[in-house]
C-alpha cells in the first residue's frame, strides 16, 4: 500500500521548530510569551465576612450565608470578577484547597480568548481572596443592645406563668424569635427587641392568633431631616394576655354564663390555647371564650395557686349522664361526671368531709390524693360570686389528681428548650411553677401537640405500660435533639473524618 501523504508543517516564526499550521504561525509557547490574556484581570481580591453570624457581604449591602467550596460562594467570588472577564471566555471554575483558618480563598479558572489572526488561546490562573473580618449591621445591633427600632411588651397580671411557658415554647416552634436584637424578663412578662417595625408587627399578629389577648401601638420621634422629610420613631406595641391560666376557678357574669349555653357561672379553666377553654364541674358543659369576648365580659381567677388544698377521696360515684337544659352547649368526653366525699388532709383526725360534684370521675378512685379549692370555708371576693345564690357556689372544687413529684421528675426522660434571655433575679417560686407546667403537658395531650418534645438521652428508657402511676409521654410524640460537637478547629461544626 502506498504510505499516507504527510500533513503540512510549517516553522516558528519566533523559534523555528516545526509546529501544524495556525493563523498565528507561532507555536504555543512563544504565543503564552507574546500575549497574556489575563491581562486586565485581578489575581487579588477581598471577601468580608462577618465572624457572629458566619455571613458573606455581596455588594452592596446584601449579607448571605455560603458555606465554604459551596457553589453560592463561588457565586459571589466570580461577581467580582464580572467585569473583567467580559473581555475572555470563561470555561472552567473551581475552588483549590485551603487552610480553614488561613483567611484565603483560591479559584482556578481556565478562560479562552482570541488573539493573533483568530487563534484561540486558552490559559489557565489562580485568584486568591482575603477574608477581611466585618461585622453586619444586624450583629451590630445586637451587640450594641440598645440600638433598636421597635419593642413588643408581653404582659399578663397573674401569679402563675403557665401560659408565658406555653407561649416560649410556641415562640421555639414556630422560630418567632429569630429576627429579635434582644429578649428581656420582667415581672409580668417578657420584652422583644427588634431592629424594624415590621419584625415587631409580625410578633404581635402571631401572639393574637395563639393566646387571648389585646393590643395597642405607641411610636416617640427620636430625630427628624427638615430637608429629606426623613423621620424616625421608636415604636412599642403593648399586648397585655387575659390574666386567666389553667386550673383556675373563675366565676362567669349571669350574662355571659347564659350566653354560653346556661352554664353554671362557677367553672375550671382546663385549658388556654388561642381561646379560654372552661368546664363546668357539675355538668361537664363546655365553652371556649375568645379574646374579644372575655374583654367584653371580663372575670378574674377566685384563687391563686397557692391556696390549694389537698384532700381526700373517701368515696365516690360515677353519675350516668344528666338530661340536658333548654339551651345547653355541648359536653366533654374526655371527663367523666362524678360525685365524692372528701375530707382535708389537714383535718383527718376530725370527721368534717365535704361533698362535691366533679369532672375527674375518669382518673379518681377511693383513696386517691387530689387538689382542689375550698369555698365553703373561704372569703370570696368577687362581684359575681358575692351576688349569688349561697345554694349555687359549691363547697369545694377539685382540680387535679396528685402524683408523687420527685418520682415523675426522676422518670421524666424528655426535656424542653428554652428562649436565651436576659432574666432576673431567680424566684424560688419559678421552678415549682416550671415543675406544674411539665406535669401538664404529661396530662394533657392537646397541649403537647403544639410543643416540640426532645428526648433526654441522659435518662435511661422505661416501659409506657405503667398504669397505675402518673400519666407519661410515649417516644412516640418525642423528637431527638441535635448534638453538634466541636471540631478541630474550634468551631462548631460535624467530627473530622480520619
């Protein structure tokens, strides 16, 4: 066979060595010598970086989060590099490896642009970045903890916190708490902090959807420009909860207690979610009262916590359902009706007891401890109660079943997370109040599905089946909490691989 023609060759016309035929008649390594073509573009640059809330700065003024080698930072690396790489064709991009805490960012990039007599020339060269520390103007803000544009001041006037700790929890799930500069504990409540209006406006929409409450809205002028017509205010939205938790006793106005399906006006608050849930003892009649409703007809708790008395099952009976009145509302069927004997435990040696009907039938048996209020032997006063039939206030009311605190406390294998605030001093009456509201959520399964549940690994695992002892949560409604370790270079972050 003949031999193959041989391809045309042409020489350097710099060095002279034999090279294919091209439109610049150069080899390509007289060509790199003759032309750079990343002339014009920098191999420095700076990157700000904010160290509190690990954010990178895109000019302007935008902060957004980039984790490191992540395609959202090479995003904002190669922004810079924008107008200088409008002359060249930028084919490949890419991170090279760097120390962590070496304050540099390195990208190789290969371009490609068109030089002597339309030949393509493609190179490739590294840019290196300095991370420059810069504090964000929202981190700023809250360090300087004074510098804020509006505050939400929560109030309830009660001496127990059991709504404050369901409304924290409430805040935790929804994370409401995110945009606040600062979280303040007071007596009565607890302030927000926020740099905008709008964060501020957007809390209080939320309480008013969760809890019974009211609002109102104030703004002071801090400075003024006469030229731009630039004013700034300092705004403080006050939102003040119905001062009624659960477990209280509440005495209803004739005429509310007729609106609401002719209930007796004594009644248990069992419970407050975003309306004030109430059961009659003697007929297991219910209602919810909302917000707007309970300032129009407002009432107020009989007792306060601590004027519980403890008391004694000495028998009880389980009442078939009642007919019900012209107009009754609708009844629970998660409490059963029942009438008991108690007698006090400070008066056991006396043979005083007391009758009563109740709505714990389902959980009290002959012997049981229990909670509850005396009427019979107390000082009412109250404008409602003082103006009724002596005959229509019954003698005492029970609350809740009692349990063995430290047992619970030792088995309570879950936890709650809590709000980072600035407190008070501590008040020795806090953790007993704390202790109650964990002993509700254990009771009351309503409650505890709008709260997040973690498990306490330091707890060891028993069995659910327990049925004489106190009510439990199962593993099933819990969640497993997040353990971030420490990593190597003293942040936090996930263990290293070796």
């Amino acid at each position: 066979l003949p031999a193959p023609p041989c391809l045309p060759c042409s020489l350097c016309c710099q060095c002279g060595i034999p090279i294919p035929p091209n439109p610049a008649n150069m080899c390509v390594g007289c060509l790199r010598a003759q032309v750079d073509i990343t002339e014009g573009i920098p191999k420095q640059g700076t990157v700000h970086f904010c160290k509190l809330c690990e954010r990178y700065l895109q000019p302007p003024g935008t902060w957004i989060q980039c984790s490191l080698e992540s395609r959202e930072l090479l995003a904002l690396c190669l922004k810079k590099l924008k107008a200088s790489l409008s002359k060249v064709r930028l084919i490949d991009a890419g991170f090279l490896w760097t120390e962590p805490h070496s304050k540099r960012l390195k990208l190789k990039l290969t371009v490609q642009k068109e030089v002597l007599n339309g030949a393509v020339l493609q190179q490739v060269f590294v840019v290196e970045y300095i991370v420059q520390s810069q504090m964000c103007e929202d981190c700023h803000r809250i360090e300087a903890k004074d510098f804020w544009k509006a505050v939400v001041q929560v109030r309830q006037k009660t001496l127990h916190k059991k709504t404050f700790y369901y409304l924290e929890q409430l805040i935790l799930k929804h994370r409401l708490h995110q945009n606040t500069l600062r979280i303040k504990e007071i007596h009565d409540g607890l302030d927000f902090y926020y740099s905008s209006k709008q964060h501020a406006q957007k809390m209080v929409d939320f309480l008013q959807c969760t809890v019974p409450c009211r609002s109102k809205s104030s703004q002071r002028l801090i400075s003024h420009d006469i030229h731009s017509n630039v004013y700034n205010y300092k705004s403080t939205f006050s939102v003040e909860i119905v001062p009624i938790c659960k477990d209280n006793v509440v005495c209803l106005s004739p005429k509310l207690a007729q609106s609401l399906g002719n209930m007796s006006q004594i009644c248990v608050c069992i419970r407050v979610t975003s309306t004030i849930h109430l059961i009659d003892p003697r007929t297991l009649q219910i209602a919810e009262i909302d917000g707007n409703t309970y300032w129009r007809h407002p009432f107020h708790s009989l007792f306060h916590p601590k004027q519980l008395e403890e008391f004694l099952i000495m028998d009880i009976n389980r009442v078939q359902e009642k007919r019900k009145g012209a107009g009754a509302g609708a009844r629970s069927n998660k409490h059963t009706l029942a009438e008991a004997w108690v007698r006090k435990t400070s008066e056991l040696d006396t043979e005083h007891q007391y009758f009563c009907c109740t709505h714990l039938g389902h959980i009290l048996n002959p012997g049981d401890l229990v909670l509850g209020f005396d009427l019979a032997n107390c000082n009412l006063n109250d404008e409602f109660a003082n103006k009724m039939n002596p005959h229509s206030i019954p003698d005492v009311v029970l609350i809740k079943k009692c349990y063995d605190r430290s047992k619970r406390q030792r088995r309570r294998n879950w936890k709650l997370k809590e709000l980072q605030r600035d407190r008070e001093a501590p008040d020795t009456d806090d953790e007993r109040q704390y202790q109650d509201f964990l002993e509700d959520l254990e009771e009351d399964e309503a409650i505890r599905k709008n709260v997040n549940i973690y498990r306490n690994a330091d707890i060891p695992v028993e069995s659910d089946t327990d049925e004489d002892g106190p009510p439990r949560i199962s593993l099933a409604e819990m969640l497993e909490d997040l353990h971030i370790s420490q990593d190597a270079t003293g942040g936090e972050g996930a263990e290293m691989l070796t």
